[in-house]
C-alpha cells in the first residue's frame, strides 16, 4: 500500500463534520481551502523571507482591528486560542511586574487558563456568575488586589456561549488601572455579525487585549488565531531578541509559524465581507433556534435562552446521552454545572443535519 | 480582483527558497503536501473526533522514538521547536518543584529559552562553550545548585550545527538526579542518518526529553514540532482537565492542533525510510562541503569543520554582506560572536542554488 493510500485509511476513521455537534471548529470555507493551498511553505516566524506573507498579515490584523472597533491595534496571527490568551496574560503580567501576579477571570473560563496559571506562574482567582452565568461584577472587585495583573471577561464561553458584562469590566479596569484581556475566540467572529451586537471590544476603553479565532467562526483553516492588543506597547512587553533570523525581535510565542492561517482567514473575511459573514451567522442562530424547538418539542429546557449559536439542555442523564450518541458515531459534548448536553451549532450544523442528528437523538432517549 | 488572485500577488512578494542559504526550514517534500491535502480540517485538540489522526499522530510518535532509541516514549507534534522547547523545560520544572528554578543551558542555545524564561519564570543560567563551541561541562556543573530543575544540550545548535557532549551531560544529570533536554530540533532528523552517528539521544539514560522537527529537515509541512519524553510521567506533568471536549486530559500546549504536519512527517519517514533519509542528508553534507571549498577559494574560512549541514565563515563584514545580498534577493544570515557568515544547506540548497548564489556573492565581495 502506498503511504498516501495509507494516510487515506486513517483520515476514514476520523467522524466527518455532518456528524459532529460538539465543535467550536468546522470544515474551513472552500476559499479557505484554496488560500491555505497557496501558502503551504510559508513560514512567518522568518519574516524577511517572506514579505509577502507578513503584509497579508498585517492586512488581516487590522481588518480584524477594524471590526473591533480599533483599526491601529497590534497583533499577530497564531496557533489559537490558547497562545492568544497566555499573550494576553503575559503581556499584562510583564507589563504589570508585581511579586506573585494573579488574574481574575470568571468561573466559565475556558479551560487554557489552567494552563496558563500553570505555565505562567500567575495566581488564578475564580469570580462566580450570576443566574444567567455572566460574571459577578462584585465577585471580580472583590477579588482585585495590589497584585492583580489582569482581568479577563469572556465574549462567548465555551460552555454556553454567554457574554459577560464587558461594558462594565471595562469601566472597573479603567478604575483600577488592570488591563482588561477580553477572550472572544469564539464569539469575536460572532458578536459582530449579529443583529444588537454587544459591545465587547476595543470601543471600551478599558479593553486592552482579544482573543479572535478565525478558525473558529471564521471558517479559516487551522491554525488561525489570532491576538490584538490596543496598542504596540503590549507586544513589546513580549519580545526577545532573534539573531540570525530575518528580524531583530520576536513578540510570538512559537518561532516557525505557518502561514496559511492568514491566507485562509483572509480570504474567507475579503470574499464574504461584513454582509457574507452577517448571513453566515444569521443562518447558526436561525439553526440553533431550530434545535431548541426540537429539543423542547422532547421536553429538553436549555440552561439558558442561547446567546449565540451555542446551547447547552439540561439533563441529569447527559453522560450517558453522549456516551451512547458516540458509539452511533454522533459527537455531542455536555456540561457538568449544571448537569446538561452542549451543542454548537457552526455552519457545517445544517437544517438536514440536525434532522438526521434528532432521529438518532429520539432513538437514543 | 478576486481574492485568490490577489493572494498571488502577495505570495509572490515572497523570495523563492532557491534564494535562501539561512533557513532551517526547507521547501516541504511534494508527498509531505499531498499527504498535509488529505488532513486539512484534522484538530487533533479534539481527539474524539479524528480517531485516525490520534492513531496516526501515535505511529509517528513511536517512529521517532524508535529512531531516537525509545520506541516506547511518549509525546506528541507540536507547533514547533519553541513549544517542544516550553513543554520540556515545564515538564521538568513542574516534577522538581523547587522554588525559584533555574535551568543551565549552552550559550549557543536558540533565543527561544530566552522566552522561555520569561514564559516559565525560570531563571536561565548560560554556560560557556569550548574553542569547537560545545558546551563546557566543567560551567555547566559549576552552575547547577539546589535549585536546578534541567540540564539542556544542543544536538545541532542554531548557529554552527555543533552537538553538545550529550553522553557527559547525561551522566551528569544522572548523578545530580536533574532532568536533561535535548534540543535536537535541527539535528535530530540529521545525526542518526549520518555515517557516524554522535548518541545524542534516549540511548543516554540521562536524557528525559527531547525536542525534533519534523518540518526543519523531515521536509514536513510547518507546523510540525515534535517533543518526545522517556515516559509517560513527564506529560503527565503537563496535563489539565478538559471538560466539552472528546478527551478529559490535555497535555499539549496548545488547544486547536492541525493533523496535517502528523499526516505530512509521516508520509515522508515512511516514503523515504532510513535510506532514503541518509541519501538527503549525505547530499546536504556534500552540498556544504561544496560551499566551504567554494568560500575557502575566496579565502574565507569556517569558524568550525562543520559537524553537519549548517556552516559559518569568519568575516568582520558579515552584517554588510548579508544585507548587500539581501538587496539583491539573497539570503543569508550572520552570527556576532565571532563575526561571521551563516549558511545552513537545506535539501533546497542544492549545487545549481550554490553556484548561483557564489556567482552573486563574488560580486558582493
């Protein structure tokens, strides 16, 4: 057998994406595809080789500045969510040069901040969210100390897709005087797009980095993350020296960094546009409503009414659903707090897959 | 314009690798390309859903720890050098746990562990290297202390291609009971493929991790880091809990991780197999002594014999030089210390690129 031949009969065992209802990622956008193509062998983390590839990027990072509302942001394009949100953290941290840092971030974070408690030395204090799991805003001040280094706020938790109160983090950061790092991995490339946009962003002052994925809801292909800053000074928070690159500094966390996520981020944003994006993310939410209808039509409550195209069901029996759903090759995930099923409804979560998804799902209930 | 086309335009502002003599990157192999094709889409940070991937990521794994005398090690591919670099260092840090770590690297490491440093909080103590630029091990005992967390050894460093006294430096750690790194993310696909392989890995019963690349010269597609550990408890020092996803532990550093450089490092082991690699590395070898004879004839003399592919030529010019060649879409890169020339002779660097390139560069001189 040859080895491509070989390689096919692995990529056979992988569940396609028609069956995966769990996922923040998706199948990128066929322009995705074909501009990912074009720059296999690009390599940004040498960036004088490559000039080419580093304006695509500049282009791409103010783009995204753009619809954040911050056009000259600093930034970079990543590995993802992960690495924009250790940046981020990082980046106030060093600027912020307290003995024994902390961070304030709310209960609902994404789980990367263990991570980064672990890999940055930072202190992680959890703030608790109210009902409707925003984050408590008296919890986060009370948290606060002499040696909080920054606040995060999520525009789009994982888990139920929710936004916390930016607006008024933000004023508590500029009170304070802590960095405000918002994660907007997902909902970066949501929240813009929807009918009330909440503003999340760099319209708030306070707001001095984001976290955007566009090979999240950006249908790039991965690794497309991606990390702003308001402003040069926290990317220079993060740089070393490079000698014998092209460069003279470097403020990335990896070196060798490929360049196929701008390529693909780009095209997907330049071709579709504002509007393009606008019915991308109007048709998951028309799509997410079509789920909650079929799964209240079973007697499944959503924990709370979905913000975006994320929604989670309570249900004591959630493990087992998603047990049994995966060994009939359905990918669904669940929640532990409370006990419920999760879904993300991405663009490839069609009309004709949540049909066929609700035929398994009643046979398995 | 559309938005393809207008890609072009940028991808080819890009200088052609038949211009670059400085890169440890290389043009991938066409089957890596193929091979990257069939696993675009692939996230390897949701295991559950691309099982063949896992599997697939795994056979490589073993392969490389077979060639690094471990078939049975553990680790996984990564972004890059920089993070296999992070996870080794952290992994030894967070099963010392000592207070205010240190870790005792060569002066010729790569500028990575200076952000490693500032990323894990680990104070970075430098050793000095001998007259052929390995590193001292009389230095490098005189700054372990109480406090050492890891020992790191170059196996092909960055700027002259020398490999550290990895067996003295094992046995070092073995008697200090101190965790040694080897970062082989150049040599690692060179060494074992030479006539006369240095042991610079597994084989060294000191040696607890080691980081290699397939995407410098296993012709992979970037990103393909890989990072190896002896056992299973070094990752297991790295892992956080993953709540929504198919798995319920990560280890790695990032979350979202592409397939394709699995898929691609693979094709090409596999394709090549050991004789087929020790053809490109014998080729590359030739390559090199093709240039330091070239360069010798114009009376400019390698810093060291050079112990593989990479090669540096004193010169007090060196900065204006490169940037001259630079000007004329060449490039090449520089050390400071001493004053030189670098050039590393990737698969791409082949006789045709070096007699053009000495064509440009007796004009320059």
């Amino acid at each position: 057998m040859d080895v491509l031949e070989e390689l096919r009969s692995y990529r056979e065992k992988d569940i396609p994406y028609s069956r995966v209802l769990s996922s923040m990622c998706t199948i990128p956008h066929e322009l995705a595809v074909k501009a990912h193509q074009l720059f296999i062998g690009t390599n940004l983390g040498d960036p004088g080789i490559f000039p080419g590839t580093v304006e695509l990027e500049r282009k791409l990072v103010s783009m995204l500045g753009e619809l954040l509302h911050r056009r000259d942001c600093a930034g970079y394009i990543c590995s993802g969510g992960t690495e924009a949100n250790i940046q981020g953290i990082r980046s106030a941290r060093n600027l912020k040069r307290r003995k024994d840092p902390n961070i304030v971030i709310p209960k609902t974070a994404h789980f990367s901040f263990e991570k980064i408690c672990d890999i940055l030395c930072v202190e992680v204090r959890r703030a608790n969210v109210d009902e409707d799991y925003r984050v408590d805003l008296a919890e986060v001040e009370g948290l606060i100390d002499g040696r909080t280094v920054a606040i995060v706020g999520i525009a789009g938790t994982t888990e139920l897709g929710q936004i916390d109160p930016i607006v008024e983090l933000s004023k508590l950061s500029e009170e304070k005087d802590i960095p405000l790092h918002v994660d907007a991995a997902f909902g970066g490339l949501v929240i813009p797009f929807m009918d009330r946009p909440y503003p999340f962003d760099f319209a708030n002052k306070g707001v001095t980095s984001i976290t955007i994925d566009p090979h999240k809801m950006g249908m790039a292909t991965i690794p497309a993350g991606g990390i702003l800053f308001r402003d040069e000074s926290f990317l220079k928070a993060l740089e070393v020296e490079t000698p014998y690159l092209t460069s003279k500094m470097q403020f990335t966390l990896t070196g060798t960094r490929p360049g196929t996520g701008v390529a693909s981020a780009y095209a997907v944003l330049k071709a579709l546009g504002y509007n393009g994006m606008r019915e991308i993310v109007k048709r998951c939410l028309k799509n997410t409503r079509i789920l909650v209808e079929e799964m209240s039509a079973l007697g499944f409550e959503p924990v709370i009414e979905p913000v975006m195209n994320v929604v989670a069901f309570k249900t004591e029996r959630a493990e087992e659903i998603k047990q049994e759903l995966y060994r009939r090759r359905w990918v669904i995930s669940t929640i532990r707090e409370p006990r419920a099923i999760r879904f993300v409804v991405m663009p490839h979560v069609t009309e004709e897959v949540i049909k066929n998804f609700m035929g398994e799902f009643r046979r398995v209930v």
